[in-house]
C-alpha cells in the first residue's frame, strides 16, 4: 500500500483560547509520534490552500462570507459560536485543511496513492450547511466527497465516522442525498445531541450507531459489524471516506467511551476491506477529533500505520 499524509505547519497557527480542547498541541503530539521509524516510509507533503469558492461545494456563499467576515484582522481570538474561535489564520487553516482533503481524494481517484491521511486543524464534520460549530468552521468531508462526485463523475460516495461526537454537520449535508452514504459511531447522549437510530435521512443512506457511555471495544466492534459494514456492503461505495477523530480513547477527557489504541486499527482494516472489494483501495481519511495527547498520538498511529501495511 502507499499511504500520502497531508500536513501544513499552518494548521498550528488556527489559534483557540488558552485551555481550549482543540489545540495546536494536538498535531505536535501527532508528528512526535511518526518520528518512529514505522513511518519511515510515507509520503509526507504539503497541503496545498483551497481556493474560497471550493467552499461552496457543501456550504452556500453566505456561510462562507459569514466566516470570512468574523476573521480578526489583529492578534485576537473571537468567539464566533458557543464552543468555536477563529484567529487571524483560521481562515487560512480551514482552506487548507480543505486543500488537503481535496489534494488527497485527487491522489487516489488518479492511482497516485493507495490511501491518503489528512492532519489538519480545525476539523470539519459538526460545520451545517449553514451553521460553524463544535470547533468546526466549514465540512472539509463533505467537499471532499463532492469533489470526487463532480471532478471524477464518482457514483457512491460512503463517509464513515468514529468520533466520539456524531457528525451532525456531515448527516445534515447528505439528509436527502442517496448518492452518499453516512455511517457514524459516537456517544448518545453527548453533543451536539444528534445521530439517533431512527435519523436514517430521506433514502435511507444515514446509518447511526450510537453508544453508551464507558462502552468500550466489544461495542464499538459490534456497532461496526452490525450496523456500518452491512450498510457499506450493500451500498457498495467507490470511494470511503473516513472522519477519523480519537476521542473515543478511553483518555479523552470530553467524552465516556473507552477504546483503545487497537479498536481504531481495526476499525481501519474493516473500511480498507470495504475499499478493496468495491473502491479500488481508495480510502481518504481526515483528522477530526481527539483531545488527549497521548491518547490522539498513540490512535492515530495506529491508524496510519494500518493505512501503510494494507
């Protein structure tokens, strides 16, 4: 397997309050962890800035000037919703966090790479079509999946997401969609309150899984055997997505589900057997969420390296 990683020191520089969860910390703590030589071997680059308008993909022009507008020209940090701050580089972080996303899904729908992971900041899958929240300005999976739709004439699009947080931004874009499958385990109750069982979308595309607080593996696993891998066989996607947050760990301080490091690798190994059965091996996967260090470092280690061994 060749496995791209997208990085940008930029990401770093997307400033949220001192004490905030979603911080630049994380990527350090991420980029320790690949100084081992397990990864050695892959393909690191730099993600490209999107242009504006590639917003519009998955938002409306007024989201995008929205945001815009509440980007701080000085060394500030604004509040711009209830758990959401942009700093004078946010904008410049989201957009290329979307450069990325987009850069990644373009190397696997062309053979450049097997499989892409993107370590971006800030994530994306809480952003509505019209609504930044959860940290989230704008919904770097849902471009990606209607970049591969528009650019490469894609058919089925499946978006999987383990974060421990349902990606209620990603449900609300794909509702009525039946060309896009969304898949989701997370905690319920947890924010942003969403991804019930019976939210299934108009046709039957949305497939949530929601688990209990302190479950641990043997949930999650079987959340993936009976609820997300039927749904993927018989969707049958030509492309897989994945909204790769860790905050599932059993560190994570933001949330009670208790995962290990192995439960991610595993999961990336169902979703690669899916991708190899019906999406040619392409698997594109985006950094969500994840708030403990050590935590976020070890999964995503993990995940990346089950990327690389196939």
């Amino acid at each position: 397997m060749t496995t791209r990683l997208y990085e940008n020191s930029i990401f770093l520089e997307h400033a949220t309050p001192e004490g905030h969860p979603e911080r630049a910390d994380r990527l350090r703590s991420l980029n320790i962890a690949l100084e081992h030589p397990n990864f050695d071997k892959l393909d690191r680059k730099q993600a490209p800035q999107a242009k504006e308008d590639t917003v519009l993909l998955a938002h409306p022009e007024e989201h995008l000037r929205w945001v815009m507008r509440k980007i701080p020209e000085e060394d500030t940090i604004l509040q711009i919703e209830a758990d959401t701050h942009v700093g004078p580089k946010s904008l410049q972080a989201a957009l290329t966090g979307i450069g990325g996303a987009i850069a990644a899904v373009d190397d696997v729908m062309t053979g450049k790479v097997d499989n892409a992971f993107v370590a971006s900041r800030p994530p994306g899958h809480h952003a509505e079509k019209t609504k930044a929240m959860g940290f989230c300005l704008f919904n770097n999976i849902a471009i990606a999946a209607r970049h591969a739709q528009q650019t490469y004439g894609v058919e089925r699009v499946a978006i999987v997401d383990w974060d421990v947080h349902h990606g209620n931004g990603t449900q609300d874009i794909f509702w009525d969609d039946p060309s896009v499958l969304f898949c989701s385990t997370h905690q319920m109750p947890l924010y942003p309150g969403t991804g019930a069982r019976d939210e299934t979308g108009t046709k039957n595309t949305i497939v949530n899984a929601p688990l209990s607080a302190n479950d641990g593996s043997d949930h999650f696993r079987d959340a993936f055997k009976s609820r997300v891998l039927p749904a993927l066989e018989n969707f049958r996607p030509d492309l897989v997505l994945i909204s790769a947050g860790f905050d599932a760990h059993h560190r994570d301080p933001l949330a009670q589900i208790n995962l290990v490091g192995d439960d991610f690798d595993w999961a990336t190994g169902r979703l690669m057997e899916i991708a190899g059965k019906y999406a040619g091996n392409r698997v594109v996967s985006l950094l969500e969420g994840g708030y403990d260090l050590e935590g976020l470092a070890e999964s995503a280690g993990l995940h990346i390296c089950r990327l690389m061994r196939g």
